[in-house]
C-alpha cells in the first residue's frame, strides 16, 4: 500500500491547547505523523510517495467560501492586531445570536470555532492545504485503480464542518476526498470513521445526502468532545434519511465490545454497495491514549485492518486521532498491515 506524506505537516508546530483551564502542549503535535511515518518505513509497507498540489477547487467543493478566506488569512489578522500569541478563540456566538462579524479577529475567529482547544498558528493554512493534497493525491491513486492508499494527514480532518474548524481539525480531509469520487463518477461512497472522537464534520458536511454513507463508531460525546454532536437518534434527514449511523460506546470498552460495531457496520457498508470505501482511521481507541477512554491493544489494529479488507472495496485511509506517540506508528502500521493480509 502506498503512503502519501507531506514534510508540510511541519508548517503548523502550535505551542498552546486549553484543557483544563491551562495552556498545556498541544497533544496534536508533529512528532506523531513522524513516528508513523517511521513505522511506515520499518515494516516496509510500500511505497513512500509526495503529494501531487490540486489547488483550492476541491476545498470549496466542501467548505464554504467565506471560511477559506478566513483561513487564509486569520494569522497575518491575528498578527496584524498586535496579538501577542497564538489564535486562540474566545467568544462565541451562542444561542439565539446569529451574526457573522467580518472585522474584528476575535469576532471571526469565535464564529468559525468549536471550541478553545485548537489555536491557529504562523502555518496553519500552509499545513492544513499541503494534507489536503495528501488525501486527494491518495484518492487519486485508488480511483486510477490501486486496492488501497494511506494519505498520512496532519493536521487531521474529520471535526471540521463545512464552516468550522476545531479538534485540531481545519480543513475535512476525508470529506473532500470523498466529494472526489463522485465528481469523477463514483455513484456512492461509504465512509467508516474509526476514530475515537465522533466524526461530527464529516457527518454535517453530508447529513442530507443520499449518495454518501457516513458511519462513526465512537466515545460518548455526553461525556466526550464533541459533545453537541455524534448521539445514535442522528440517522439523517431529507434525502439523507438513513444514511448516517453512530455507534456510541460507555468508557472502558475492549476490542471485543468494539469489534461487534465493526461487524454490524460492515454489513451496512456491503448492503450499500459503495463504489469505495473512506476511512478516517484514528487509533486513539489505543488503551494508553491519554484523552481517550476505549482499551484496544496494539494487536487489535490487525483485526481492524483485516475486518476492513475483507469488504473488497477500493479502500482510501486518512489520518485522523491518536495522542499516545509512543504507539501511534505500531497501531497505525498495524491497521495497514491487516487490511493488506485480507485478500
């Protein structure tokens, strides 16, 4: 399996994260995509190759306009306010207001931002559209025929909507691979969120479409971000009805609870006969994670790999979650690893 990486991913190397009421180091940090990227190289899984650019198109094929300006250009805005730190929201607009500030830095950065937990930094937008260019340059080599491709993102993806960044995620990776496949004729696409953290971006970005399947299986975001979004009664609306599943699971879940979901999902996914299959695969469902609350071992990931291919889809995975560094390459290689022995 081929794996797409962008040195990029460096560009955006933040110092702060809310948690707790303090500024701590980021748990979303570069060194993660270094350490799979090693793995990658030790098991000798395949080919390493750069991305291809693709421009900003395919972006707006998913997010707004307006968000991708804001984008652009928030740090030099930041910066130009006389800001001494990095972009870190702190208003919002809650229920019952419903203006879009188009001035004030603090006012834009509050309207475009789930939460406090993920600043913007000198970089950001150079990252976040090099891994865009990491997915689509992956998405481009199973729509040309390969079994499978490993677009290695970071920043992530799945938690930013069509106007929203935040979870570390600033452009949705995944979502605009998917769109991809059917401006280039895919009738359907199933998409399998992995990750611990419910895929919320993904899931609004399609929520009343007919031609997508976006299913996460994940923590209980009554108790876990995202919080607002990710519970099992969200099956869709309008064309959309029924096709979107979440599967929420309690704190302490083994693989052996897990794996169940996977099953049911599984059939869902060959039921809906997609024309491929998008994986935002996040391996922060590992037991040593530190914001996560599932018990999966590192032997696990072979399982899930194995599950995967076993679908016989055109397979495209992107890179999501996964904050224990130390075991992010293993677990990661070892979803790879099993998906390949599937034959």
């Amino acid at each position: 399996m081929k794996t797409i990486y962008s040195p990029l991913h460096h560009r955006r190397t933040a110092t702060s994260e809310l948690d707790g009421g303090m500024l701590i180091d980021p748990h979303e940090r570069p060194s993660r995509a270094e350490t799979i990227l090693g793995r990658v190289k030790d098991q000798a899984l395949g080919e390493i190759l750069d991305p291809e650019p693709f421009g900003v198109e395919p972006i707006l094929r998913v997010h707004t306009p307006e968000y991708v300006e804001f984008l652009e250009h928030c740090w030099e805005e930041w910066v130009a306010a006389g800001k001494p730190g990095e972009a870190i929201p702190q208003f919002w607009p809650a229920r019952g207001m419903r203006q879009r500030p188009t001035s004030d830095i603090d006012g834009k950065l509050g309207y475009y931002a789930l939460g406090a937990d993920t600043s913007i930094t000198e970089g950001t937008w150079e990252a976040a559209r090099a891994s865009v260019d990491v997915a689509l340059t992956a998405q481009k080599l199973v729509a040309n025929g390969e079994r499978a491709a490993f677009a290695l993102c970071r920043p992530p993806g799945h938690h930013a909507a069509a106007d929203l960044f935040g979870g570390y995620c600033f452009f949705n990776n995944a979502a605009i691979a998917t769109q991809a496949f059917l401006d280039q004729g895919a009738k359907r696409v199933a998409i399998l969120d992995v990750d611990f953290h419910h895929g919320n971006g993904t899931q609004s970005i399609f929520y009343h479409r007919n031609d997508v399947l976006t299913i996460s299986l994940h923590g209980d975001p009554d108790l876990v971000f995202p919080h607002f979004l990710g519970y099992e009664d969200e099956t869709g609306e309008g064309a959309g009805e029924g096709h979107n599943l979440n599967i929420v699971y309690p704190p302490g879940t083994p693989f052996s609870q897990w794996r169940e979901g996977l099953d049911t999902v599984c059939q869902r996914i060959a039921a809906f006969r997609p024309d491929a299959l998008v994986v935002p695969l996040g391996v922060d469902t590992f037991e040593g994670d530190p914001i996560s609350f599932f018990k999966l071992k590192s032997e696990d990931y072979l399982a899930v790999g194995e599950r995967l291919g076993q679908l016989g889809l055109p397979t495209l995975f992107t890179m999501e979650g996964g904050y224990d560094v130390e075991a992010i390459g293993v677990n990661v290689a070892n979803v790879l690893k099993g998906f390949d022995h599937a034959r």
